[in-house]
C-alpha cells in the first residue's frame, strides 16, 4: 500500500469534490436550510465544506447528508456510461472519451458522505428508526456500512467504489439494453 | 456546467452506444450458437472499433463457423495485422477455426490443381471431399466436392451418377453453366444407349445455356463446351476435353 497525501488525491479528483459540496448545497437550499459558508475545493482537509444551519428534521438532514452520495454516484455511472465503451471494450483512441471516464471515476471516488455527515446522521437515527421513522430504519445499516468504508479510505475503498461503480454501472446498462 | 458535460459526454459516446449495443447483441447471439445472426452485429461493430479484440475475436468467430473466411481475414487482418495482446481462450478458439479454415482451404486448392490437369478427377474429388470434411461450415466447398464428383463419375464412365449429380445442381443453382453440365451428361448418355429422348432433352438444355450465357466470358465458355457436347450428339463418340483439343482444335490452331 503506498501513501498519497489526502490534497493530492483531492486535486487530481478535484471534480468529485465539487459535486459533492454542490449537492450538500443543493439541498441545504432545497429544504431552505441556512448556509453560512460554502467551499467547492481548496488543497487542505476537508477539500470542501458546506458549513449550514442544523435541523431536527430527519428527513431533511438525511437528503442533505447522503443526497452527494446519490448523487456523485448517479453522476459516476452516467460520465462513465458515456465513455466506458470506446475506453474499455471498443479500444477506440477518443481522448475526449478517456477525459469523461477520468471525470465520472473522479466524482464517483468522492460520493462516500464524511465522518462528520455520517456523525450527524448517527446522532438522530437511532431513535428515530425505534419511532419507526422508514427512512431511519433503512438509514441505520447503510450508515454503518458507509463508517466502514469510510474507514477503508486508507485502503483506497473511495478509490475502488468509483472504479467499481464506473465500471459495473454501465456494463448492467449494456447488457440491460442487449437483452431489451 | 456539470448538466453541459453530461450532454456533451452523451454527445460524444453517442457513435459508440449502438456499435458497443452490436456488441452486445452480438456476442449473445454468439452464445446462443445462432452464428449467421451475430455476424453482421458484430461486422457493425468492427466497422467503429477496429481495434477491439472482443469485437474482432467474436465477429472472426462468427464468420468462421458460417463458411465466411473472406469476412474472417478482413477483420482478423484489420487488428493491429492480426496480432492480439493478449491470446486468452477467445483467441485460441479462433486461432483453431482459423487453422482448419486454412488447411481446407489448401485441400481445395490442391484439388482445384488436379482438376485442372485432366484425368485425375477422381484424386481431385477425393480431396475435395476430405477439404469440405474439415471445413463443414464452408457449403462452397461441399458445393465444389459435388461438382467434382461429377468429373470422376465422367471419368469412370458413370453417366447415371453424373446426369444426377448434374441434375442435383441444376436444381440448386439453376443457370447457364449448370444446364451445360446436365447437357453433358445428357449427352453421355444418349451416347451409350442411343435413346433420342437424351438427346432432344441435351439439346434442349444446350439452348437454355446459350440463351443464359449473356456475358463475354460465359459466351466463350459456353461456345467451348457446346461444340463438344454437339459432337458428341453427331457422333455418339464420348472423349473427354483433353483429348477433344488433341484431336481437333490442335489441328485447326496447326490450319490457322
């Protein structure tokens, strides 16, 4: 295993980044949440933050938590959807196809949610799930799931879901569409 | 801005979503057995990607197992002048194909040889039917062994056998050529018994093969065989070509 400074990977997937604070944005102004500052990227840790106003509306705080992990990974599947082909099966020498899968691996590689999203959720998910709130119910295992992947970001797991997703996504697309 | 990319990624992958579809569909039908079908899906896709191993492997595949070398040698031959990275199982099955392919074709070739020569049809149909036997999805080869069995039943004086192969093709492939063959045999035939139906049935075919040799090429064919075959109406006297051109077309080239 080999180490690469965290800004280092964040500047060379600094596209994740960005649509990843987006999305927090995005939401925070869907459900008229206060945002009091906003960065898209900057070479330090965290790359990029959305500082906003708390709630105790579940529902709220899980769209604007783990609506970038939705997203960045709808976006990862749909960039590489778009380039997989000439990129991995075709073989076709298409710069600008090369350049998206780039992309579509770098916004993929940034969906996790950061400890301190997965913290916030952590805190009110518990017993909203025992309340039988669904989506809290539902929300207790990804959530641990995604503590151990966020773990798994020494081991490149961040890495390995962008790659995973913009690979596996567009091949279920493909055969999907073959069968149709 | 990210909506923009996302259009112009589509835009672009656009020429590659129905060739990599092909593919695809292609490959399925490849699995499926139903080789004929997945040939021009995987044509299609080889058309964009030359270079794709899978594409090509899959499309040269396909073409081999429905008698289509020349469509195999296209696309196998447009990779990289048939070099793979990577020789995996895909290859290897096709590298087998490809080498039966060839042998046979080689067979053929030696068979075509003898035929030419005169007076070794029989060797000629022989290998014929060994090049056919090892390239069973090749029907041209199958078609040739017939067509070849033709010339050793003229050869060992089997004229029922080669009036109903000759009639056999006839039927398949109909044209002028194939009436010539049927003429010939007719021909043989009202030879040996002298039976006027032969003959009237001969003449008949030697017309509709005039009428159909339209081309130069075929005109001079036809008017090579046809004076054979109308000697040997006249005479009932059956020599094979060879002997034909010694007995009186040297003769006429010696007049001139």
């Amino acid at each position: 295993m080999f180490f690469i400074p965290g800004p280092v990977i964040a500047a060379l997937t600094f596209p994740g980044v960005i649509i990843h604070e987006f999305g927090h944005l995005f939401f925070c102004k869907l459900f008229k949440l206060k945002v009091y500052d906003v960065c898209f990227f900057r070479f330090g840790n965290p790359a990029g933050y959305v500082v906003h106003e708390t709630t105790d509306n579940f529902t709220r705080l899980w769209f604007v938590s783990m609506g970038p992990f939705f997203a960045n990974t709808i976006l990862c599947v749909l960039f590489c959807t778009a380039a997989f082909l000439p990129v991995w099966v075709l073989k076709v020498e298409d710069l600008l196809a090369y350049f998206f899968y780039w992309l579509g691996i770098s916004i993929g590689m940034h969906a996790f949610p950061s400890p301190g999203d997965l913290s916030n959720l952590w805190a009110m998910a518990p017993e909203r799930a025992k309340h039988g709130n669904l989506l809290a119910i539902l929300s207790v295992p990804l959530i641990g799931l995604l503590y151990i992947l966020n773990f798994g970001r020494i081991f490149w797991a961040d890495l390995g879901y962008g790659i995973g997703v913009g690979i596996l996504g567009p091949v279920a697309i493909f055969r999907a569409l073959a069968r149709a | 801005m990210v909506l923009i990319l996302l259009v112009v990624a589509l835009y672009n992958g656009r020429k590659y979503f129905h060739a990599g579809r092909s593919l695809y569909v292609g490959e399925r039908l490849v699995d499926e057995g139903r080789y004929q079908q997945a040939l021009p899906y995987l044509e299609e896709t080889v058309r964009v990607a030359p270079e794709s191993d899978k594409a090509v492997l899959l499309a040269g595949r396909a073409a081999l197992l429905t008698g289509r070398v020349d469509i195999a040698d296209q696309v196998l031959h447009g990779h990289s002048g048939g070099k793979f990275e990577d020789p995996d199982e895909a290859f290897r099955t096709v590298e087998v194909l490809w080498d039966k392919a060839n042998r046979a074709f080689a067979k053929a070739e030696e068979a075509s040889k003898l035929e030419q020569q005169g007076g070794h049809d029989a060797d000629a149909a022989r290998l014929m039917h060994e090049a056919a036997a090892l390239y069973p999805q090749a029907t041209n080869l199958a078609i040739a062994a017939e067509m070849y069995d033709e010339g050793a039943a003229f050869e060992r004086k089997d004229y029922d056998t080669f009036l109903s192969i000759a009639q056999r093709q006839w039927k398949l492939f109909p044209g002028p050529e194939t009436a010539g063959v049927v003429a010939s045999a007719l021909a043989c035939k009202f030879a040996v018994t002298g039976d006027e139906q032969y003959k009237k049935q001969s003449e008949e075919r030697l017309l509709e093969a005039e009428r159909g040799s339209q081309q130069p090429e075929q005109k001079k064919r036809f008017e090579e065989y046809a004076e054979r075959i109308r000697y040997r109406l006249a005479s009932r006297v059956i020599i094979d070509k060879p002997e034909y051109d010694k007995k009186f077309r040297s003769q006429k080239t010696s007049a001139e």
